[in-house]
C-alpha cells in the first residue's frame, strides 16, 4: 500500500512524506531532543541546517520562555522608584 492509497483509505489529507519528516524534526525539537540528535536522525551533516529548517518559534514555547523571564524579575523590580 502506497501512502497516497492509506490516506485515501483512512479519509485523511494527503500530505508529502517530506511533510511527515518536517513535523518529526519539529516534534523532536518541542520534547526537548538535542538538536544534534535530531540532525543525525534526519541525516543532516549540520546541525545548524536543522536548527534553521525545523525548529521554529512556537507558541508554548514563546509563553515558557515569558514565563522563565518573569521568575527573574522580582517584586523590588516592579516597585515605584522613589524620587
């Protein structure tokens, strides 16, 4: 069975195997793999290839990374400077 024929099967969008590979690469990143795992899983020689081709700003990630940067800003630094 082809993959056009399984989608079809399963009433399912077709997608590219390429598309399948992109949203590996993307998962991996999202639970944490190191990018030079997910390189060598993909079979890229350079791992900045992969960095720029299949990690992406997500927003979970956006809201975690706000979220550590609140941890560091402490109650002091929100208080009214005095004159």
């Amino acid at each position: 069975m082809t993959l056009h024929q399984g989608t079809q099967i399963l009433d399912v969008a077709q997608v590219r195997l390429h598309d399948a590979r992109h949203t590996c690469g993307t998962l991996m990143h999202l639970q944490g793999v190191p990018i030079a795992v997910i390189a060598a899983w993909l079979g890229h020689a350079d791992s900045s290839f992969t960095m720029r081709t299949y990690t992406h700003s997500q927003t979970d990630a956006l809201a975690a990374a706000a979220t550590s940067l609140g941890s560091l800003v402490t109650i002091r630094d929100n208080e009214p400077k005095s004159s």
